[in-house]
C-alpha cells in the first residue's frame, strides 16, 4: 500500500511534537504526556497521541530510524576508535494495568507486564550515551521489535542477542563494534557461536566457573589469588566504592574454557554439547581501598579483544555499561514513567518507547556538549529546574530534562503573550495583599 506525502509530513511533523512533550520528566500521578502552553488544547494534543500511537501505518522500523541516523552521526564525531554496544534487559511492571490484555508473566506468577530488551551505543573514548540501536518487547502476542515490522515468536534471552548483534555490526558504523553484556551471558556455548563471526568483539563478566589456566584446573577466585601472589595487579585509577576512597587494580592472564555447552531453549530439554576448547583473555578488576582492605566488587571479563585494547581499557569499558542501566532509569523512574503509561497494548507501548529514546538521546547531546554555549544553556536548565545538585555535580539528565521543559514552556508563553503583559499579570499573586478597613 503507497503511503500519500501529505500523510507522512503530517506523521513527521506529530513525531516531533511528540518528542518535545517528552522532553519533561513525567510524575508518577500525573505520567501522560504534557501538553506546551499553545493555543492546541490539551484534550486535542491527547487524542492527536492517541492516534499516533495507536496507527497500524507507524511500524517500529520507521520511528527506530532517526535513532540510528542519530547515533551514527554521533559515533562519527567521536575520537574512539571503537563502537561500544551495551546489552540489557529490563523487566516493565504493569501488574495493575489490566487494560493491557497482552501482558505476559515475569518474574513471579502475579507480576504482570513486558519484557525489553535493548542495545545501546555509546563512545569508547568516555562512556557517553549515543542512541538505542535496537528496542524489543516481549509480550503475549510474540516479541514487538523496532528491526522488524512483524510480530515474531520469542526466542530465550541469549538467543535473542545474536540476532541484535548482527543488525548492530549491519549499521555501518564505521568503527569495530564490541559488546558489552553481563553475567546473562556468560555461556561457553555462545562464546563458541560469536568467535566463529570474524570481527565479532564481546566482553561479558563470567561467574567464578572452572577454566583450564596454565594447565591446570582453577576456578577464577584461585587464579585471582594466584596473580596477587605474583604481584601481577596493577593500580590503574582512583575511585569511590560506597563513599570512600578506593582503588581499581586490575591483571589480566590467558584461560581455555572446556566445558560442555548447556542450552536453555524455550520449549526445549536441556542437554550437553561437546564443543571446542575456547581460549579467551580473563580481565579481573578488584577494588581495594586506600587502608588496603579489598572491597566486595570483583569482576571476572572474559574478553577476545586483541591485546592492544589493555586489560584497565577493559575494565573501564565494562564499568561503562551502567550507562544502559542509567538509560532504564530515565525511561523508568528518574525520567518518563514507562510503568505507568496508559497504552493499552505492546505495539502502541513501542511506538512512545521510541519516541521517548529520541528526548533521551536529545538530552544525552546536551550533556556531553563540551562548547562554551551548551554549558551555559545547562546551566540555564538547572536553574530552571528548581532541582539542587550534590556537591561536586553540576548536572544529572532528569533535572535537565525539567529544565528544559520549562524553557520550552517559556518560549511558548512568550510567543503568544508580551513580557510586560505577563508582569502585570503575574502582580495580581505576588503583589503583598492590601490591608483592609478596621473593624470596631
């Protein structure tokens, strides 16, 4: 079916309307969208959103592609000579939302909601998040993903990364693309399926599993303490571990995995595969603070970077995936209020899902502008949003988000009123009130 011109310039011009009305942290009683003070009125904007969310014409594919635009563009200017792509899932509760017919079991029989999964790009050279690459949710009809327009059948959690690895390393990114995943995935049998794809980098934390180190079997607790008695750590940087001062040491030595592979397929049995030996480079960061203690944080990375990428440029990139968690937490609580959002269905959750990454990916330019203008303009937006900082912080995403919102409200107001008619306005409540005649 051919789409008419004049209907995509109209969906164009909603989409970015509808991502500066989600350029506001939402409020848990209040999580809709808000509306600029415009001559539009508010019950119009409502159903205009509605509708959008609601077209079976919008396919996720169509609202996914400024993102990528976005963060190639980004990734272009970046001085790292990598791509970092962060894996993640979260789990969107609607256990009261039961509008929603098509919400599936999460973790426990009456936690009800959606599954995500995303992948998000960020710069090798400092963290900064760039754009999502890719947006999944899993719900009862199938899995809603914006690489596709169709509704396709779910496959288990490590599974779907493959998938979502190939299509992010199909960007044309132009920089090798590594990704950062958690504990999920530390499985021998996926580690055998990516080193088979030349090019594929990956960094996963691994549990304390048994490997074959230096011809012998140790787990990687005993290959820590074996590198600390060789005095092997090397003290890479400072760092703060929950409010004191701490210091990252990090070593690194060769390990080969031989283990049997056990898949865990959905509507599968559980069975052993008999694989190859895989040998991968096994990065430890430990934080120990200044009196020498060691603080509960090790991790155990397991890595098939070439070594010119060092075992601290490692660790760093690893620390680097909060970044996505950070992400979920402006979708979530600290920003938009996905949990509380009233569409009635996965694909129409999708659709603001995406729409919403673009306010977050517009707000993630401002923070990680370095010129002179956007610190100012930062600067403007915390102070607008009435929101104090630590010490030390001069800017957190959901205080600029607020400020933002209220500059965007002013500019609006100031588009359709005077300044001096405003003044006089605003005197009728902050003018001190007038005392009245005395009584007898």
């Amino acid at each position: 079916m051919t789409i008419p011109e004049a209907f995509k310039r109209r969906w164009q011009r909603r989409y970015e309307q509808l991502v500066v009305e989600h350029l506001s942290p939402a409020q848990q009683l209040a999580s809709g969208l808000r509306v600029l003070p415009s001559t539009a009125s508010v019950f119009a904007s409502v159903q205009a959103a509605w509708r959008f969310y609601s077209n079976p014409r919008i396919r996720l594919p169509t609202l996914m592609s400024p993102l990528l635009e976005t963060g190639r563009a980004a990734l272009a200017r970046d001085r790292g000579a990598y791509a970092l792509v962060i894996h993640d899932w979260s789990l969107l509760h609607f256990g009261g939302h039961r509008s929603k017919p098509d919400r599936v079991t999460l973790s426990q029989s009456q936690d009800w909601g959606y599954e995500l999964q995303a992948a998000l790009l960020a710069s090798s050279a400092d963290g900064s998040p760039l754009a999502p690459l890719s947006l999944s949710l899993r719900a009862a009809d199938g899995v809603h993903c914006s690489r596709s327009g169709k509704v396709r059948t779910p496959r288990s959690p490590l599974d779907e990364l493959e998938p979502v690895m190939e299509f992010a390393e199909r960007q044309e990114l132009g920089k090798p693309a590594v990704h950062i995943i958690d504990a999920e995935a530390d499985s021998i049998g996926h580690y055998r399926s990516w080193l088979r794809k030349p090019g594929r980098f990956f960094v996963v934390r691994a549990d304390d599993r048994t490997v074959q180190h230096e011809g012998e079997k140790r787990k990687f607790s005993q290959v820590l303490g074996l590198l600390w008695e060789r005095q092997a750590f090397r003290r890479v940087r400072e760092v703060t571990c929950r409010g004191r001062k701490a210091e990252q040491w990090v070593a690194e030595s060769p390990v080969t995995l031989t283990a049997y592979a056990r898949p865990n397929r959905l509507g599968e049995p559980r069975r052993y595969l008999r694989g190859a030996p895989v040998t991968l480079r096994l990065v430890i960061s430990q934080i120990r603070f200044a009196d020498g203690s060691a603080a509960p944080l090790t991790w155990f990375l397991l890595t098939n970077l070439p070594v010119e990428v060092d075992a601290p440029q490692v660790a760093l990139w690893y620390y680097w995936r909060w970044q996505i968690e950070s992400y979920f937490k402006l979708l979530k609580s600290a920003g938009q209020h996905v949990e509380q959002w009233q569409q009635e269905s996965a694909i129409a959750l999708s659709r603001r899902l995406l729409v919403a990454s673009m306010a977050c990916v517009l707000v993630w330019q401002l923070a990680r502008d370095d010129s002179q203008e956007a610190d100012q303009l930062r600067d403007i937006l915390i102070r607008l949003s009435g929101r104090q900082m630590k010490r030390g912080c001069k800017f957190t995403l959901p205080a600029l988000l607020a400020g933002l919102w209220t500059l965007l409200a002013m500019m609006s107001v100031l588009e359709q009123h005077d300044l001096q008619d405003l003044q006089r306005l605003a005197t009728l409540i902050l003018a001190p009130p007038r005392a009245g005649p005395r009584g007898r």
